[in-house]
C-alpha cells in the first residue's frame, strides 16, 4: 500500500478567550492513496480562516446545536489541487474547492468537491469573493439590507474579507458607503481604491457618542448598517439609523473572543428602531448558499471583467494557520485571510 | 358672548425620570360656545393614558424631531360628546373620538373628529380595542410578527392595553402564548380569562437567564416575541428564540423614564440574531392609521360578538390625568388605562 504524510490541524482544546495555537496540535500520519470508486486525492493549497470558526468554538448552542468536537481536524474551507482521482470529471492538476478543514491531503468523495474553473478568476477567490466570503456579502446587502440608490450605507469591519465587497456592491446599487475600520492605512484603503465615500477610524475615537457624532456629520443619517464587529460600533450608529433603515446582522466579531458565552454590557438602543420602524435581521452564509448561481451570475462577470478589487492577505505555510486564526480577531490584515502551503 | 368653564392640563416641564402632577398645571378659562362654520363643541367623557405620551417628552429626538412642546395642552385621545354643532353630521349627544387632548372642552373643526357609533360597543372602546392599542396590537402582531398556528408567541406586558390583545390576537392564530406580567394576580388573568397558554411574573425572577430559564422550559423556545418593555424581560427572551423568530419592538417602557437619554447597560445579545436568522421590527401605530378599516373589519366583529376581552382600568376625575399618567409606569393597572371626566 502506497502512502504519502498527511498533516492535521487537531483542535485539542477549547478556547475560554482569544483563539491560538495553543489550542490546536499538529500531528502528521501515513495517508494511504488507494482510491476507492469514486474517490480523490486532493492536495490542500490555500486554506480559508474565517471568523465563524471561533463561533464554532462556543461552550453555548450557537447556529449549530453542538461545538465544533474536540480532537478532530479543524473544519473549514480548502481550495485543493487533484493528485489521483478515480472519479469520472476529476484529473490529476485540477482545482477543486473541498471542506476537509485543516489537513495537507484527503481522500474525497467526489460528490463533496466542486470544481474551479481555473480561468476564469484566481482559484483562490473559490474562497473569496466568488465563495462563501462573496455570497454572504452579496445576499447580506441584497435581501437583508436592501440598498436603494441614494441610501447611506454603512459597514463595519469594512477592510475585512465580507465587509470589502459589501463597499463595493453597495457603490454599484448607488448608494453612498462609510466603511468603519481600524487604522488610518486601512480607511485610506477603502476610499481611494474601493471607492468608499468616506471611511472612519473608529480607534480614532474615545466613544460610540463621538464616532456617532462624526457618522451623522458625514452621513447625514443611515439607511443600511452592515455590521460584522457589534460592539461600540453598532452603539455609534443606532441612534443615527434614519426611517425605515434595515440593520444587517452578518457578524459580531468584538463578541467572538469569550463574549458570546458572557456578553459584554452595553447601551440599551432597542428604542431607536421603535422610533425609525427599522429592521434588523441576522444573515448566515448557508442560507444561500444553494442560491450560488444567482451571486455568481452578477458577480462573476463583474470579477472577471477586473471590476471588483478581491484583496487577498496571504500567509505562507501550513504551519501558520493557528496563528492566523489568531491573527484573524486583531484585525491586521486586509480583505480575505488565507493559508497557502 | 355665551361661554363656559374649561378645564385644562398644561405641560409645564419636561421631566428627567418619572412623569407626575408636577409637571403639568390644571389651568381654568372661560371657552366661548360661538361656533364657527363646521365647528363643533365637545365635552371630553374619556381621556386616554399611554406610554407614548411619556415619549413625546424626551429631551432627545424621538419618532417625532421635536418633543411635545411646553406650555401648551397634554395631547392624546379623547372620547366626547358633542354639546352643540354647527357642522353636518354632528348632532348634541353624538359621540366622537378627537386628539384634543386634556381639556375638558373644546371647540374642534368637525374633519378633525371622528364619528362613534355607541350601538356597536362601549364609546370607550374607541381608545381601547377599537382605537390605537388595538390598531397597534393587531398590526404589529400580523405585519410584523407574522405567527402561525402552533408558533410560540412571548408578550411583554401582557395586561396592558396593548399586550393583552396581543395575547388573544395571537391565540386566534393557532399559536402558543405566554404572556409576561407583573404580580401573579395578572398572571392569574392572563391564564384564566385571556386564554394565555402560559404566564409568569417577572417579579419573581431574580435575573435574566431564571426568566430565560424558566421561558424555555414553559416553551420549548420562542417564534415571535412582542416587545412593550425591553429590559431584563428582552435580555431573558433573546437567547431562547428559535430559527427565524421575529422580534417586534412596540414599546420599551422600561426606559421611558429616562433610560432613552441614558440608556442603560444590557447584555450584548444580537448574536442571537444571527444564530437564528431572526428578525426584529419596530412598529409604531401611526404608520397603519390609514387601515383602520382593515382591523376594524376582522376585530370589530369579534368584539361585538363579545369574543374579546377589553379590560379598562377608570379612574374618575379631569384632576386625576397627570397621577394616571405615573401610574402607568407603575404597571399596577390592568388593560386600557382611562380617566372618565
């Protein structure tokens, strides 16, 4: 029997606070390659760090019933290269988007891969703008918040992997965009290459009252939250929601790190949606994501025509991904966070 | 010049935490009876008493940008009876619904009145069951929380004016009901004469997560929740609504006392939001003034029928306005809280 050394990602631990490596192990073990009918042998490229993970991590019934189970290779989305396959569709050196988590090689069914067409876009953006990160930007902004032309739409977390592209499909409905981010660089980013109307700093600010302050200056009032983070974010703009508005709740990011079992106090602001009769709804990717062609047949077109910026953070070697994980809720990087090994 | 004495309640001061006598000043002038074209003279039998008010004196913007001025009459509801009419259609001992406020008389163009008809159902009714509360229950509960037979529908306030037809609207959808109030003798009533599935007295609950407790175990986890409170009734049900639950925020009384200024802290909670996809609406009774004909057509027959249980709580007496306006906060009253001139 032919093998090959497959490396796992474990999740050894379950975190209390902020996520890291010490909370996984790295374990390496002899993968037989013999196939089955059917079967594949896919080699992990590029490996998606997303911060659900760390909701999958809740000692609390999240959207799933039960935690991500201990002692089991981290799950997660991969963009895989063929190596051997006895499936009909599938060649050695073809791009296939997998959920095998974090482990260099797998053997597959081939009913649980999707193939990439290679050409049409970087087999990267399968985990990106043309992957889960895209789909919930495009069906969030669409079917929860529901931009009109003219509308003030604001996002939080606007420099991350969802919020990037919620600025950018938000400009082509014609509405206005306030991206929130952290760091100067970051809002420069948002304004001069994704075309954001304004983008604010948020650290730049001592409190929600202030940041509101300079939110309704700008804006005027919001007709679309798009909120990733919670926290003194959401606290700034609820008072400056206008009539009708609709609040888009797609993450609470300042939450993931021990706040979702103890939840952080803050403001009570329930009122101002009484006083605007405005909407808030929770979106979650898997909803749609047996809508895909429908995302796909806008955006598509869009990515390959050069008119989306997809910006990619890549860390290089298998090894890192605990760290970017890590990484992931100190909000350093721009646009999507991958692994590539 | 034939006149007669009226009666008023002038708003004198805007409160900072609890309404009360002081802040209004009963004031008598004479009131000329000389009608104009179309003018009618009315004697106000039936004034109401709601939260609402206590909104419209907010130092900060509400639903409306400015507050209910100062040194001018307390508006609301009224139920009269025309004492003399120059109008057509208005005949002395007709009675009419009017937004006159607290005066004990008034001179009113007859299109700002509304005609009653006495034969169908107690006049009161018109501020009750067949006026804004019932408008607001039944259009927040049909637009915004949508329940169908066999959801589980939680009502804050549920011996209120408003709450206690949504215990019965709801009821006649199929649906499952607790009702949530203060002291077990409304409890008793939401149970044995309202039709409640179930009721609990938040009072006897030391915290959040014994209400929440206590609502799962009842419940088994909430589809709708019909807000009138906020507060620690809001942070109890959240966590335990279920996929695709809608919230509909009618009311927050528990911080109209000065909490929409500074609101108080609360536990972070909108993650739950996206665990379960649901969705939270404001509803507010003016924007479904336009279709009172729609509730009217399914509720007034049930009323008629005497299918529907109307509480009111009356007070006798102009003078006692302002003290019926602070008890309401108290939440001692049960049903529609009315003071009968």
């Amino acid at each position: 029997m032919t093998t090959i050394t497959q490396q796992q990602w474990i999740y050894r631990r379950q975190p209390l606070g902020q996520i890291s490596a010490d909370h996984y192990e790295l374990v390496e073990q002899a993968l037989s390659t013999t196939l089955g009918t059917d079967e594949v042998l896919i080699a992990g490229r590029y490996f998606s760090v997303d911060p659900y993970m760390r909701i999958g991590q809740s000692s609390q019934p999240t959207y799933d019933r039960d935690a991500h189970p201990l002692d089991t290779v981290q799950q997660g989305g991969v963009v895989a290269q063929v190596l051997a396959s006895n499936a009909p569709g599938y060649r050695a050196g073809d791009w296939v988007r997998s959920y095998t988590g974090w482990q260099s090689h797998a053997r597959v069914h081939a009913s649980a891969l999707q193939a990439i067409d290679a050409t049409l876009a970087p087999v990267s953006t399968a985990l990106g703008v043309l992957g889960m990160p895209g789909r919930t930007a495009w069906f969030g902004l669409t079917e929860a918040g529901r931009p009109h032309a003219g509308d003030v739409v604001v996002v939080s977390a606007a420099a991350g992997a969802v919020g990037s592209l919620v600025v950018q499909f938000a400009k082509r409905h014609g509405a206005r965009v306030l991206g929130i981010a952290g760091g100067s660089a970051k809002c420069d980013w948002l304004r001069d290459t994704l075309g954001a109307d304004w983008a604010l700093d948020y650290r730049a600010y001592t409190d929600a009252d202030a940041l509101g302050a300079e939110i309704q200056r700008l804006t005027g009032g919001v007709d679309v939250y798009f909120d990733n983070t919670g926290g003194m974010i959401t606290d700034a703009v609820l008072p400056r929601i206008k009539r009708r508005a609709r609040i888009v709740i797609c993450g609470q990011i300042s939450q993931y790190s021990g706040g979702l079992e103890t939840p952080p106090p803050g403001p009570r602001l329930l009122h101002h949606l009484l006083y605007q009769r405005a909407t808030m709804q929770g979106v979650l990717a898997r909803d749609y994501l047996h809508r895909m062609d429908e995302m796909l047949a806008v955006v598509g077109p869009w990515v390959r025509a050069g008119e989306i910026v997809y910006e990619e953070t890549i860390l290089d070697g298998f090894a890192q991904l605990p760290a970017a994980l890590e990484g992931l809720f100190n909000g350093e990087h721009r646009g999507k966070l991958l692994v590539r090994a």
